[in-house]
DNA sequence: TCTGGGGTCCTAGGACCC
DNA sequence: TCTGGGGTCCTAGGACCC
C-alpha cells in the first residue's frame, strides 16, 4: 500500500445560514429575502441570510443600533427558537449516520465525516449525495469540505460557501498551496482574531505562511494548539474524529433579564428558574451533579459594575431540583449586596458524573423517591406542555423575562419532514 | 431605553509545601 | 546581619468555538 492510501481524509457538512434556514421551513414566505434571527433578550444578531449578508449586515452586531437600517431595508427579523434548531439539528445528524459510520456532531450545525474504504475513493460522489440527500429529506442546504486534516476540510468548506461555481462542495487535496495562499489567516478553525493580530504583526498573514511556520516559533507564539494547527495546515492530521461525545464538564444556564432587577424576591426567582432548567438539562443528559455555583451581575456597560459568584459542594452526586435549589439559594444569600440592578445571572452545574452514585444506606429510600417524582415532573412537562409543572421558588410571573418579540409561533412538533 | 448564551481549554500567578 | 528554588494545586481570566 503507498503512502498515500493511508493518509485520512475528512469532510466538513456545515448547514447554510442554520437558524435562518429553520426558519424558513417553517415560513416559506422568508425564501430569497433578507432576515435576521436575533439572540436570546433579542440582544444582537446571530444568524444572516445570504440576501442580509449582501446588505453587508455583520455577525453579532446589537439590534437596536441596526434597528433602524432593518427596517429600511425590508429585513425580516425572528427571535430565535432553539428548539426548533435543536430538533432540526437532530434530524440532520440522523441522515448522515444513516449513510455513513464515522461521523461527529461537532455542533448544532455541523458534522464533521471521515471518509474510509470506499467512501474515501469516491469521496466527491458521496459528498454530491450526501448533500443531495439533506436537502430532499429536511430542506436545509449545506455545504461540504472535503481535505486530508479537519482544519483542511474547514478551509476547503468556507471555500464551498464562497464561491458560488462550486455548488456547495469543494475538496482542497492536492491544491493546498493555492489555496491557503489566499486564506486570510484570521480565518483558520482555531486562530482567533488575537492571534491572528500576533500573527499578522510577525508578516504572517495567509494560511501558507502560517503552515511554513518554524514549530517552535508557533509554539512559542501560539501555543500547543496552535502548533496543532500548523501541523495540520500541512496535512498531517492531529485532532481525530470524536465519534463518542465525551460527558459534559458543566451545564450552564444564564440569561440576561427584561430590565434591571433590583429587588431580592425577583433575582431569587430567577437564579431559581435557571437552576430549575440546569437541573432538567442535566437529568436529560443522565448526569449527576456535586458541586453548583450561582453568578450575579450588574450590567457591564454601566459604573460602579459588580459581579460575584458562590459555590457549593453537595454532600454526594445529584439531580435532585429540590437540593439544587435550596443550593443555589444559599449560594445567592452569599452574594447578593443591595442598592444594585442586576442585569444577568447564571447557574453552573459542575463535577458531572453519568455514574448512579447514591448516598448512604439510610438516604437511599429517600433519593430513589425523589428520583421518580423528578421523572414524573420531566415527563409531565414534555408531554403537556413546558412548565405545565414548576416549582414555587421560580415564581409565577417571571417579570424578569428576556424579551423576544419576534418569536415565531412553530414548536417543533408541528413540522413532519420525514 | 436597548449590548446573547453555552461550552472547552490554556495560562499566569498566588498559595503552600518541602 | 543573611531571605532559595522547585514542585503542585487551585483559580481567575482570557481565548476560542458555534
């Protein structure tokens, strides 16, 4: 066998404009025109159509100080409903374990595939098909980024989306050089916009220099994952694909509130509604929990700003909402000052373990049965309706809520694509 | 008036110990 | 009078990702 048949090869399927292009299954009228989805507390932009893109609309600028450009311009603007992504992400994942084994769902919209055996020999026809498949089976398009490392693939895939001619699939073997020469280097996976500066400030401005690199320059400049980088620019692969998804170091929940909260009742209820959800998120993942951590912040933008944050250790591993709560009560308690309006807080979940890891002899009886009626809470609660059941501490009114006022009125049940 | 949320990893620096 | 140095652990904060 020659070396090149055991060079690996890897593809990048990065679905197109994500959240816009859910939104449009569900509202076809949204097709070929400008739209935004907005960020939790319609904060700032984070996801454009190409149309919107064109307006020459940038990523994560804040709404209200484009508010009014949008407008003029016609642009559809949608709070974002993660659950629809979710779903849809799910569904997208599904399809490509269905046509082929390795694959990693690296995040909400993108999978990474390696290509072996026959796949690889026809990695292109897969790919074509792959795509083909996607589109006819839940209606998002993708692009594809076919390469010999992952970071490769990740070049070859922004390559796809570029340029049009290409149809959505690009496979940069055997033209490395050509195209990192004209790959800005601020837009390699895992080069940030301050190493890039450094770089740039070195004569380093393309994805060519950078993979010509001396190592311990790079590594020194960089770090060790940058080295990891620059090996992998020059096709030699580093990062594997990870198939298994390792268990999760820790589950946050934290939300910008409506307005200002100044009083104690309302930032209670609400530390309490997020370790509410921490807890649910954590039981859907059938994590245990042993340590919990509470964070509060007036907002950053304004004087006199603060910020703390307390932390609990249980006794033993959990996933008990009643515990979390009582925890994430005290931590508040040990933090919360008054004369200040709090802008954010947040609940963090760590030291997580998939493992059963119950108390003592004595509590086990107990535990089992709060176990079960947390299962009877989450059920409830997926079955009738969100918060059909909720616990006292989260209040009744939420008047802290974010705002999302452009939220359409789908839920995820209500489109059958398959 | 309005400025996201969720996650991981690395590093620098302090505390502590021998 | 004189005040080392290396290891480990922890934490906060930065950088990066989507």
């Amino acid at each position: 066998m020659s070396l090149e048949n055991c060079e690996s090869l890897f593809a990048l399927i990065d679905c197109n404009n994500f959240y816009v292009s859910c939104e449009r299954l569900y509202n076809p009228a949204l097709l070929y025109k400008p739209v935004v989805v907005l960020s939790n507390n319609d904060g700032c932009i984070i996801a454009r159509s190409n149309e919107a893109k064109k307006l020459g609309i940038k990523m994560g600028v804040s709404y209200f100080q484009i508010r009014d450009f949008l407008k003029k311009n016609k642009v559809a603007v949608i709070s974002s409903n993660y659950e629809i992504y979710e779903d849809i992400s799910k569904r997208f994942i599904n399809i490509i374990k269905s046509k082929i084994c390795f694959v990693e769902a690296y995040s909400i919209d993108e999978a990474f595939i390696e290509l072996k055996g026959i796949f690889k020999k026809r990695s292109f026809e897969f790919c074509k098909g792959l795509k083909e498949d996607i589109y006819r089976l839940i209606g998002i398009p993708v692009s594809i980024g076919i390469g010999r490392t992952k970071t490769l693939a990740k070049v070859a895939n922004k390559i796809a989306k570029k340029n049009k001619d290409l149809n959505g699939i690009f496979d940069i073997t055997g033209r490395e050089e050509e195209i990192l020469k004209t790959f800005d280097v601020e837009d390699i996976w895992r080069i940030g916009k301050s190493k890039a500066n450094c770089l740039k400030g070195m004569g380093i401005t393309n994805a060519l220099n950078l993979s010509k690199i001396d190592n311990s320059l790079a590594q020194k400049t960089l770090g060790i994952n940058g080295l990891t980088t620059v090996f992998e620019l020059r096709g030699i692969k580093c990062i594997n694909l990870q198939e298994k998804k390792p268990i999760q170091k820790e589950i946050i929940v934290s939300r910008s509130f409506g307005h200002d909260i100044g009083n104690y009742k309302e930032l209670k209820e609400g530390v309490s509604h997020f370790s509410a959800i921490a807890a649910k998120n954590m039981r859907n993942l059938n994590l245990y929990t042993k340590t919990l951590s509470v964070f509060i912040t007036s907002n950053p933008f304004k004087d006199g700003f603060y910020t703390n944050q307390a932390e609990i250790n249980f006794d033993f591993y959990t996933r008990d909402t009643f515990l979390i709560l009582q925890a994430a009560e005290k931590c508040l308690n040990k933090i919360f000052k008054e004369n200040i309006k709090y802008k954010k807080a947040g609940v963090i979940l760590r030291n997580l373990t998939n493992c059963v890891c119950l108390g003592n002899l004595f509590t086990n009886l107990e535990i089992e049965n709060k176990h079960n009626l947390m299962k009877a809470i989450d059920l409830l609660n997926k079955k009738i309706k969100k918060d059909a059941v909720f616990f006292a501490a989260e209040g009744v009114n939420k008047l802290w809520q974010a705002k999302k006022e452009y939220t359409s009125n789908y839920n995820a049940s209500e489109i059958i694509l398959i």
